[in-house]
C-alpha cells in the first residue's frame, strides 16, 4: 500500500497507525499523528485503519516564535 | 504580576524560541529574559533525525510554561488538528491560535481565527489569538471564549514596532479587563517598553532577541525595558501638550519684570 506520509509517498503494509508508528521506530518518541488532515489521539492509534492514498502526517516539538 | 487564564506571571515577556543560532545560546537568552513562557511550535518529525526528540528535551531543561502555537496554518480546519496534535504533544491547553490569511504579511485570517477559536474554546483549550488591533474581529474572539488577545505591532519579523499606536490605545481602552499581549513586529526594547507604558499587559517576540548580534544580552535589554515600561504605565504617565511648559517655578524669576509675561 502507498501512503503520503509527511507529504512524500511511502509504501507500508503497516495495518493501522500504531503499526505504522512502531514500524518507523516512533513507538516510544514524542509523537502526534493526523491522518487525512484530523488528528488521531495516541489512544486511538491501534484502531485507525490505513488505506491505500491516505495521508499520515507525524509532528514532533519544534521551536516556533 | 501578569494573570493569563488562571496562571499568575511575574515576567510580562513571553519569549519565542525560533532562530537561535544554537541550542545553548537559547537557553541563555531564556535565562537572560527572565520569561516564564516560551513559545514552541510543532513540525514534521524524520524517523532518522528525530530532531523533535532533542528539542523537547532542551524545553523540559528551561522549566517554562510552554505556549505551543499553530504557525504556517492557513484554514481553521489545519489550526484546530495542529492545535489538537499540539495538546497531545505538550500536554497543555494553551494554544496561541495563529490562522494565516497572506504569506508576505503573514496577516491574521480574521475569519478563520474566529471560527477555529470557536471550536477550540469549545473543546477546553485556553485560546490565546494572534491577531489585528480589528475591534469587530476582537469581540468575536471574546465572544468565542477567548480570555486573551494578542493583536500584533506590525508584521511578523518586521522589526516595525507598533504601526498604529491610536488602533492599539483603541483596543487597551475598549478591553480594559481582558489581558492584552503585544504579538509581532517588535524590533526594539523601547518598542516593547512603549507597548507596556500602553498598559498592554504582555509583550511577545522572538526575532528581536534570537537575531541581535548577541541575543543574551539583547534578552536582558528586553528584560529591563518592559519592566520599566510596566513601572511606568503603573506610575502614571504625563500627558503630552503642544507647547512649553516651565518645570522651574516662575515666581521669583530674578531680574523678572511683568513686560516679560506677555
């Protein structure tokens, strides 16, 4: 399966997000997730499904002004 | 002291935490400014850099109230997930609710900003709103729940201080309760002092301190000039006149005579 994943196409068999999480070593990190532009909870990482084309943005603290 | 939702600050300087030329002249220049606040922003984490991980190490180290904000959003609908994912990530409420309309002026999206405001007091965040000295657009944000408005000086980055100082005096006497905080454009300490002898409540910036030639020292600048104008505005200010008024008494002048007087 394809995805966009932080805007760039990235094959995964990764069968929801918290798979998919795991997979790019992100299981423990300070992490938030979205996926098709609404944020996921982490809570809710294991139940979110993916699909072929989805878009999967993971953030992480940044400085900002 | 500085009371925004709930929590009490003796700094009225909330300092942004972007453009350093390193980590530890950051942290210094925190140090320096005396804030309690720093702005952080979120952004798109690499598996291999990782660079989001040592970052929000160096933010647990300052001990500051963190104030995340939603910078480069452009639709309600990005500023409320950004928003939402920044919660996650911070664990705090506070956002500082930026929906941008114009990329050369980086100009507030008034309308955004009300509605994404809107949906964000609703879901328990304690918006804080970037925003114009616009009256019409800040009662909407009060009106959404907003208990904060930081309008801005004059464009991100500008350096231009405050461009339309009678709309800013418009905005302190028309929200005399709601705290204000000064967001944007500030180049200069006495800007900053100017804002607070203006009764604003808060000041923040960021390229000010972190791209002066040296940013520690620029941090105290800004440290003592809005302690001073805070002092100032508490003191009471002079009112300006048009023409002179003598500070040494007049009677007695020697050598006075009465043709003098007129």
């Amino acid at each position: 399966m394809q995805i966009l994943l932080n805007g760039e196409r990235f094959a995964t068999e990764a069968n929801n997000l918290d798979e998919l999480c795991t997979k790019l070593g992100f299981a423990e990190a300070k992490v938030a997730m979205a996926v098709n532009g609404s944020f996921v909870a982490a809570s809710a990482r294991p139940a979110t499904p993916l699909a072929d084309a989805d878009e999967v943005e993971i953030v992480a603290p940044r400085q900002g002004g | 002291m500085v009371e925004l939702y709930g929590r009490s600050f003796t700094s009225r300087l909330l300092l942004g935490t972007a453009g350093y030329s390193s980590p530890d002249i950051l942290r210094q220049a925190v140090e320096a400014s005396g804030a309690e606040i720093v702005t952080v922003s979120l952004r798109r984490e690499s598996a291999r850099a990782r660079t989001g991980q040592g970052f929000w190490s160096l933010i647990e180290e300052l001990g500051c109230h963190v104030l995340p904000n939603t910078a480069g959003c452009h639709t309600a609908k990005e500023a409320i997930a950004t928003a939402q994912m920044a919660r996650e990530l911070f664990g705090t409420n506070w956002i500082k609710l930026e929906v941008i309309a114009n990329d050369d002026t980086l100009q507030p999206d008034l309308f955004g900003l009300v509605e994404a405001a809107t949906v964000l007091t609703a879901e328990g965040f304690d918006v804080l709103p970037y925003t114009t000295e616009d009256l019409s657009a800040a009662e909407r944000l009060v009106a959404a729940g907003c208990s904060v408005l930081m309008p801005w000086a004059s464009p991100i980055g500008s350096a231009r201080g405050l461009i339309n100082k009678t709309a800013l005096a418009s905005m302190r006497a028309y929200f005399p309760d709601t705290p204000l905080v000064i967001d944007a454009g500030i180049g200069t300490p006495s800007h900053g002092s100017e804002a607070m002898e203006m009764g604003y409540d808060a000041v923040l910036l960021n390229t000010a301190i972190a791209k002066a030639g040296d940013p520690v020292k620029m941090a105290e600048a800004f440290a003592k000039a809005i302690e001073a104008g805070r002092l100032a505005f508490e003191a009471g200010l002079i009112e300006p006149r048009d023409m002179a008024s003598p500070s040494t008494p007049v009677a007695g002048t020697p050598f006075f005579k009465i043709d003098h007087a007129s």
